[in-house]
C-alpha cells in the first residue's frame, strides 16, 4: 500500500473516537457521569500539547474540573483514587454535555482523580465527577484494597495500547504530509525496483501520476540515461550500489519525462533495510536541476535578452531611416511605404517592450494602479478579436460566448492587455495551424475567459514556471521568437490585483505539441469586495 493509501485507511481522528469510547466505559464502571483524562506520559504526548480526552464534557467543563483538581490533593501510587466533594452549583460550570435534566446528578457532587499506570510507568489522571456516594464495586474494601488496582491495570493496558497507536497514526500522518508536500521528489521501489510509492513533486516533474506508475519498475518510467543499457529486471547501478552499501548514492543523472523531454537532476537512492539488516526496498530523491540552472541562467541571460530584444529593433529602424535619408536614394512609392511601415511595426515593439518592463518594474514596486469599475466582457473580447483579425488576416479567431455574460468588476485597459497578451501568445507560439478561440463562461462568483490555440503546447514541468518574470520555455521554436518572458508574469499580477488576493487566478491547461488553454477569472459585479485601487 503506497504512503497516500495509507494515510487514508485510518485517520487519528477515528481512533480518538475509540479513546473516548474507552474513557466513557471506565468512568461508566466507576459509576461516574462524566471525566476527562490527560496523558502525562511525554511518550504519548511528544509536542507536550496537553493531549486530553473528554467524555461528556466540553472543553470549558474539561478546563474547570482539571482546575479544581490542580488546587485538591494529587492521587499517588499509595493512593491511586482521591475524592473530594463539590459543591452541586458547579454542574453549570461543568456543563455536563448530552445529558437530559433528569438525568442530571442531583445532591452533593463528588470529584474523583485516579492515577493510572502499570508495571511500565503512569500514563496520565482520570478526573471524573460522580454523586455523593456513588461507590464503584472496584473500591469495595477488602484487606488489600478491593479491586481498584486491578481495575486500574487493565484500563492503563488499554489506554496505553490506544495511545501507542494514536501516536503511530500521528507519526504516520505527520510522515504523509512531509512526503506530499516535499518540493523534491520522491519515489520509494521494492527490493525488484517496482514503485511503491509516489510523491506529487514526482508528479509534477515527470507527468505520470502516482496511480499510473505504481508496481512499474522505476527505470521503466524514469528511464534514466545511465540505466537504459540494463532496463530488463537487472539492478540499476544506482540501487545496485544503495543496497550493497548502507550510505546513500548520490549523483547527477537525466531522466525522462512522459511526455519524452530529458532533464537533469540530481538524484540520492539510498535502502530500506530490514531488522535483520537486509535491504528491502529503496528509497530515490530526485531534485529538479534544470530548474535551478535554468533560474541562473536566467539571472544571467535577462541582460542579454533584453539588450537583444532592444537592439533587433533598433537595428531594422536605423538600417531603413539611413537606406531612405540617403540623398541618392530613389524609392518607388511601394517601397517607400512598406520601409516606413516596417519602421513603424519596429517602433511598436520597442514600445510594448519598454512599457512591459515599466510595468514590471511597477508590479515589483507594488505601485500598479487599478481603475474598477463594471466591465461587459464580451464587447471587450469583441473589440479585441476584430482588431486582430484585421491585423492578422491569415489567422482564424472564433469566439465562443455565451448570449449573456454577467458584467465583472474590472479595470477595462488592463483587461484589454491580458487578453491582447494572451492572444499575441497564442499565434506566437502556434506556427502551423493559426486558429484561436476565445470562450468564456460563468459561475455563481466569477466569469472565466479562456484563450486557446492548437500550437506548440507547454511540458507540464514548464507550465508552473511560465508565470515568473522572464521565463522563457527553452526549446527551438521559442528561441526563434521574439518575448522577454514578461507578458504572463504581467498578466497574473494583473488578474490577481483584481481580486485582492482572494481566489481568482490566471492557469494554463496544455499538452506538448498539441496546444494550449490559458484562462483567467474576474469577480460577477455582485459578488465583488470593495474594488481595489492600488496594489
Ligand atoms: P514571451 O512570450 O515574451 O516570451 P510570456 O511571459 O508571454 O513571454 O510567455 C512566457 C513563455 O511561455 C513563452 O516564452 C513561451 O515559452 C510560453 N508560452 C506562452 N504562451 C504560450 C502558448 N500559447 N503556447 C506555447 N507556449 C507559450
């Protein structure tokens, strides 16, 4: 069973009930009406928290009789069970929980503290109430003390067995949630190398999902490079070496993800051993290099993108502006109006890209100005698309909008952009088939626009990233285009201003080569907070 199952099996919480359970019969056989115990054993209560387990009383009534026991007398192995009295007006303070008023106790009140341990040491107080008098059979009088010690070693047997398992339920819980939440990957393989166990982060950097891999040899789906020569039931050298030796085997290797992209990471296998020493399963750690690399490079790349994003435009403009400022330059009208109409295509793109760093700089600043104000989404997406089919005749813009959209609070320029953005993107990166549609639909809080196209498509490990300022997907075909990765990390700052940090968001759904979804919500007028002006 992989560690997600059987984080599911059991939960702490079920096991709790059956502590409560527990507790109830035994206050239930000292006659008592209601209790509560805590663990003063460390082993059973690590993070000192105070665990307690309350049987019919709420936490204020736990708190009150676990007050008036600090101040009474404290049982001790000579005398496991004291009683005191209290008076009756305190059975509204205790707040007895479930019980009928007749059922209430009537008369004096008795409050009890027992003291239960084993031969193995004390794991915590019973404190229960009970009326005057209320004698259990266990305290009957007898030369050596009735039966009570009895009573208390069997109750401390199955406390403590409870408790062992609730602490083991917490250890495992506690080991799930390091195990899904781990940003590395991690995978865990039978003695065979078949996948027992599959964290999110593996998911996220391969594309297989944990149910599709599980009792796979690992090599199989990971197909590392270094272990394809042996990828017919051999040891890889990597676990070979983890379980000849007891240290962990560390190294770079490059693994490949489903959709078939390499990438390099640096991966620690290390055994699983048995009591007897003899390992039995492994366990692989996988950390992403290509992403570090690619944030260094990053880093050290954004200059040069730019200074070459600033220099190709500048370059056509001057080679043109010099070719027609020649005073021997004899130009057919033609020619003279597609240069100046180049020159003009040139100095649009050194625009957006100034301002696009501008904004940049503003959203870093935390300075981006925001004008809401009801906004009706489908004019807008139809201002937008004819402007692109006039611009671009050669691509298809089919829209796909419902009769009647509901009117979202938004600032209309701004909108404008992330939908422009996403439009410029989508043929971009669609080289052949230059067909994009805008749909859009609503529910009961917001309305989505979605943008898609049937192009290059995004690897799942990229889709994550693309949102960050100058990221670019590195492949070929992104290369030959023209960006400075800024445009979506623009348009989720945008989006996210507009709902104030609450909910709303910009995502990509895509699968390599075959194309992709961008969508974006915005708050229905009536359902939006107080419009934001500045973030
Ligand atoms: P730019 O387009 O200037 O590089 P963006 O921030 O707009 O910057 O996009 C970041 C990256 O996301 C792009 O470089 C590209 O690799 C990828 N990308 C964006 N939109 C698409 C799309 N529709 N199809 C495929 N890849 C895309």
């Amino acid at each position: 069973m992989s560690m997600s199952q059987l984080s599911q099996v059991q939960q702490p919480e079920d096991l709790h009930d059956q502590i409560v359970i527990l507790v109830g019969s035994a206050i239930r056989l000292l006659n008592g009406e209601a209790g509560v115990f805590v663990v003063s054993n460390e082993a059973f209560d690590p993070l000192s928290s105070a665990e307690y387990t309350a049987y019919r009383l709420s936490d204020a009534g736990s708190n009150f009789l676990l007050a008036l026991a600090r101040a009474r007398v404290q049982p001790d192995r000579a005398q496991p069970l004291v009683v005191d009295e209290i008076s009756h007006d305190m059975v509204t303070q205790l707040g007895l929980l479930d019980m009928h008023v007749e059922e209430q106790p009537a008369g004096t009140l008795q409050r009890c503290a027992m003291l239960v341990y084993d031969h193995a040491g004390e794991l915590g107080l019973l404190h229960y109430v009970r009326q005057a008098g209320a004698h259990s059979c266990f305290e009957q009088t007898s030369s050596e003390g009735g039966a009570l010690p009895l009573f208390i070693t069997h109750l401390a047997a199955g406390i403590r067995t409870a408790l062992k398992t609730l602490v083991l339920l917490k250890e495992q819980s506690r080991l799930a949630d390091i195990f899904q939440q781990s940003a590395e990957g991690i995978l865990t393989v039978d003695i065979h190398l078949r996948i027992v166990d599959f964290n999110p982060a593996m998911e996220r950097l391969t594309g297989w999902s944990e149910s599709e891999v599980l009792g796979k040899y690992y090599y199989e789906v990971l197909r590392p490079q270094e272990c394809q020569a042996n990828a017919h039931g051999e040891r890889d050298p990597l676990f070979a070496q983890a379980f000849t030796t007891h240290g962990n085997v560390q190294r770079e290797i490059v693994l490949t993800a489903r959709d078939g992209q390499r990438f390099d990471v640096f991966v620690t296998a290390s055994s699983i051993r048995s009591s007897r020493g003899e390992p039995i399963g492994g366990i692989l750690t996988v950390r992403d290099l290509s992403r570090e690399r690619e944030q260094e490079e990053q880093r050290s790349t954004f200059i040069s993108v730019i200074s070459h994003e600033l220099q190709t435009p500048i370059a056509i403009i001057k080679g043109y502006a010099s070719t027609l400022a020649r005073p021997d330059a004899v130009l057919e009208q033609e020619t003279l109006r597609s240069r100046l109409l180049a020159i003009e295509e040139e100095a649009d793109s050194l625009n957006k890209l100034v301002s696009n760093l501008l904004y940049a700089s503003r959203i870093q600043a935390g300075g981006l100005q925001m004008d809401i104000a009801p906004l009706d989404l489908s004019s807008l997406v139809q201002k937008v698309a004819l402007r692109l089919r006039v611009k671009s005749p050669g691509v298809t813009v089919k829209l796909e909008l419902p009769a009647r959209l509901p009117t979202v609070m938004a600032d209309r320029d701004r909108i404008e952009e992330v939908l422009q953005n996403l439009l410029d993107n989508a043929i971009k990166y669609s080289p052949k088939r230059r067909i994009v549609t805008v749909s859009s639909h609503s529910t009961s809080d917001e309305v989505i626009v979605s943008v898609s196209d049937i192009g290059m498509g995004i690897a799942l490990r990229d889709q994550q990233q693309i949102f960050d300022r100058f990221h670019r997907v590195d492949n070929s075909s992104t290369r030959s285009t023209q960006g400075a990765g800024l445009g979506l990390y623009i348009c989720r700052a945008i989006i996210e201003a507009h709902w104030g940090g609450m909910g709303g968001h910009i995502w990509v759904e895509s699968v390599l080569h075959q194309g992709s979804t961008f969508s974006f919500s915005l708050p229905r007028e009536e359902k939006a907070h107080v419009p934001m002006v500045v973030f």
